[in-house]
C-alpha cells in the first residue's frame, strides 16, 4: 500500500512540471510587461493575500485535518465519506464567504483614507474573492486525492498561470504591435490582470467539481450524523492554523518589509530604509527559480505520500518503511536541486526574466537572491513529509511548536540582516536557516514517535545522494568554464541548457554507477 504512492508522485510530479513551466511564462511575461518596481510590488503583495489564506485553510491546516478523516471513512463507510464530504463543503463555502464580505468592508474602508498603499489595496479587493474559491478547489483536491486522482489538482495551477499570461499580453506593447488594440495605460493593466485571478478561480472550481461529480458528494448543512467528525476536523485544525498562521503572518511581515518602499515610504522612523524599490519582486522571482524544483518533486511527493501515511498510522513498521522511503526519494532529487540551482542562478534568472522592462540589473538582484534562497531546497522538500508524517500520526502540536521557535528567530534574523551588505538577501539567508535548523528538530521530534528513521540503510542512501551530487557539481563547473562568455536572452538560454544537460547526464550516470534505487523509484513506469 505504501509503495502506490509513488505512482500518484510521478503523475503529480508530471503536471507540477507543466504547471511550472507556464508559472516561469507568467512571471517572465510580467517582468517584461511591467519592471521590478512598485508596480509589480503592488500586484505581488496584494496576491499574497488570497494565497496566504489558501495555505491556511486549503493545501494546509483545513485539508491536513480533513483527509485523514475522510480516508478511513471512505475505506470503512464510503457512505458516510460522501456525507461528511458535503458537510465540509457547505460549512467551509458559508465561512469562507462570509469573511470575504468582513474584508472587502475593511478594505474599502482603508482605500477611503487614500495611504500611500491604496493601489495594492485595491489590488487586493479585486483578487480577495479568490480565496474562497481557490479554498474549495484544494478541499475537493483532497477528496479526489483520497481516491487516486491527483491530476485536477496539479493541473489547476496551469489554469491561473494562462488566464494571467492572457490578461497580461492583451494590452501590452506585444499586443499594440500586432494591431490587435491599443497598449493599456499601467495601472489599467495591474488591474486588468488582478481580475483574471477571479477568473481562473472560478474555472479551477469547476474543473475540480466536475472531476468529483461520480464520487456522489452533495453540499449540505445537515450536522446531526456527522458531528463528532466535524469537531474532530475542527480540533485538530486549530492547533495546525495556530502553527501555520504564525508561520503565514511571518512570512506575510518578510513581504512587508520587502515592500517598505512602496506600500509605506521611504523612511522607517526617520531613517532611510535599507531595501529599494522592487525588493519584492526580486524576492518573489527568486522564490519561483527555487519552488520551481521543490513543487515538481518536493511537495509532489510530499502531497501523494500523505494518504498512504494516513493509512499506515496504526501499523508502525509500514509507516516508517513508507516514511524512509519518501525521504530518499525526495532528497534523491532536492539536494542535486539545491547544488546545481546556485550553480546555474544567473543564466536561469537571466533565461526566464531578461527581456522587456526587466533589466540585467534586475537579473542580476534575482541571481543574487537565489544563490542565498537554493542551498535549502533539500530542507524545505523534508520539511513537507515531516510535517505531514506528524499530522498522519494525529500529532498536530509539535509542527506548531516548533514553527513558532523557527518564526521568532526568522523575524529576528531578517531585522538584522536588511541592514547589513547582505540587504534583500538577508531575508532569503533567514528563511533558509531556518529552514535547515527546523528539518534537523523535526527529525528528532519525529524520532520519538516512529524509532528511528534513519536506519543504515537510509543514511547509506543520502550519503550516495551526496556524492553522486558532487560528481554532477563537477562535471557542471568544469562545463560553466568552458562557456563564452555572453550578454544576450539566447546565449543565456543555450548556457542554461548545456549546463542543465551535463548535469543531469553526469548525474544518472553517478547514480548508475553507485547503483542507487532512487533513480529507478523516480522514473519507473
């Protein structure tokens, strides 16, 4: 049972890489569209809002809580699974709804007062009602995940990132050259793009309710028989928003300051701040190179293995056997991410954002931010199967626990680090840090509850992981050397090509040669 979950990873593993792919055409047509400036900071702060809630009640605390319960229901009461299923839907559509409405009242009252923040408010009115949807999109997902179709919800990325690609070309400059209409004044066009966001909101809902529809599950708001299992969910999602939310505010804050410039002024108590203008945005593109690697295999195994853990959680030799096994094939494919990324940063960052009003300069920033951001891939890919080990057993306290020693010392860290030479890098050295210190805790706090994890085996497995990823660094250095150097969008592109290919060669040739089985659960059909 355990081992069916590497099917579900590769299948989520394949339509994570397409939803990448069009996620890189999207941010690489807004770069050149609008520039790293307060333009682009505006829209990328005002969509962390609806994402920030997404990951709290959607891929986080609400669907982490809830599959767990629905799994066992629906392999010992496939009638009750359904009820209960409508149940979640009803209650979480109604509350979801209503907090939109309690927010869109704030906001329109904080626009009133017309701060210097007022456009990326009223960014944030526009895209707020995504959050709900895109909510309920990830609680369907888990219902169809339950039931082996994971293929809705890894492709519904690639449906937000073509409706913003399509609002961002129609009424840019490529448009008005073509003769299709005249270019879109600036903000017009912010706007315009914000909008798609509902769009693709609405279009994601639908797919996922029609993927769910011979699964037989009907909204309602009928409590009565399925009480103890709402309360239930509900208990064991307070403690992980807890968590999460802290977590969310913290890196909601690190945006904050990313974007001082540009939603407060130039000043912090009369001194001038330490961040330019475009910060953000070079901390977002630079989050994008990396998540790029992390949501193809990382979270994608991550995502598939949580069931199988779920269902193991009462037999402990399969789920440590289940656990090992996602561990080595997760840092199998991380830890060579987070080596070679920093190895390739500046014709990566060049190949996907040059172009446009995005400058070399600005290219240069988001190298820079990368290179600090990309040595922990390999800690963020374990921190997910950690973190979903421990909700599988029931365990929702620690990862809390835990998550609030990592956000104190991360806010402390970046109100350092801003004001050395560091400047917005020092916010991607914090969160990789802690990203390494919390997977290290997480290991040991794990331990106490499984035995170990790290068995001979295992550990020989990541040390070869280790090694096969020097070979590749090595034949990948010696490869960069031999480049021309070059300045244009194509050279950039041919470099990142040759380089990405001498690396993967050398790296499956390592693998061979080491005789790993990592390689073979990765790619086996």
């Amino acid at each position: 049972m355990g081992r069916g979950f590497e099917r579900q990873a590769r299948t989520f593993a394949a339509l994570t890489l397409l939803s990448r792919v069009t996620g890189l055409g999207r941010d690489a047509l807004l770069a050149r569209a609008f520039g790293a400036g307060p333009l682009l900071d505006a829209f990328n702060f005002a969509f962390q809002v609806p994402n920030l809630f997404r990951r709290l009640f959607g891929e986080g605390a609400l669907s982490a809580s809830f599959l767990p319960v629905y799994a066992r229901l629906d392999r010992d009461d496939p009638d009750a699974a359904r009820r209960f299923a409508g149940l979640m839907l009803a209650m979480l559509s109604v509350f979801l709804s209503a907090l939109t409405i309690v927010g869109e009242l704030v906001l329109y009252w904080l626009v009133g007062s017309d701060p210097p923040s007022a456009f990326a408010l009223r960014l944030v009115m526009i895209m707020l009602p995504y959050m709900p949807l895109v909510c309920l999109v990830a609680l369907v997902g888990a219902m169809l995940q339950v039931h082996g179709r994971v293929g809705a919800t890894a492709a519904s990325p690639i449906i937000l990132n073509l409706c913003i690609m399509a609002a961002a070309f129609v009424g840019s400059e490529w448009w008005e050259s073509l003769g299709l209409g005249p270019a879109a004044g600036d903000r017009g066009h912010v706007e315009r793009v914000a909008w798609s966001v509902m769009v693709a909101g609405l279009l994601q809902l639908a797919v996922h309710l029609w993927a769910l529809r011979h699964h037989r599950v009907r909204a309602h708001l009928r409590l009565a028989q399925d009480r103890d299992h709402v309360r239930g969910v509900v208990l064991r999602t307070l403690p992980m928003l807890l968590g999460l939310g802290v977590f969310q505010l913290n890196t909601f804050v690190d945006s904050l300051v990313a974007s001082w410039q540009t939603m407060v002024g130039p000043t912090i108590l009369g001194v001038p701040f330490p961040l330019r203008e475009g910060s953000l945005t070079f901390l977002s593109y630079a989050q994008r190179l990396y998540e790029f690697p992390l949501g193809v295999f990382g979270v994608a195994t991550a995502t598939a293995i949580f069931p199988a853990l779920a269902r193991e959680a009462d037999r402990p030799e399969q789920f440590v056997e289940t656990l090992r096994r996602g561990l080595r094939m997760s840092f199998y494919v991380a830890f060579p991410a987070s080596v070679g990324l920093v190895i390739v940063r500046e014709p990566l960052a060049a190949a996907v954002y040059r172009g446009g009003r995005f400058t070399a300069e600005d290219v240069s920033m988001v190298a820079y931010v990368l290179a600090l951001y990309a040595p922990a891939v390999w800690a963020y890919a374990l921190q997910q199967i950690g973190t979903r080990a421990f909700y599988a057993l029931g365990d929702t306290w620690t990862p809390v626990k835990l998550s609030l020693w990592m956000v104190g010392l991360n806010f402390a860290l970046n109100l350092a680090l801003i004001w050395t030479p560091l400047k917005v890098g020092g916010l991607a050295l914090s969160t990789a840090t802690c990203a390494t210190i919390q997977v290290i805790a997480m290991s040991r706090l794990l331990r106490r509850r499984t035995g170990p994890i790290m068995d001979r085996e295992t550990v020989s497995g990541f040390g070869r992981t280790v090694m096969a990823t020097a070979a590749m660094a090595a034949v990948t250095v010696l490869a960069s050397l031999g480049l021309d150097s070059g300045a244009g969008w194509a050279w950039s592109v041919a470099s990142l090509l040759v380089l990405a290919g001498v690396g993967a060669i050398a790296y499956v040739a390592a693998s061979r040669l080491l005789r790993m089985p990592e390689l073979g659960w990765t790619l086996r059909r």
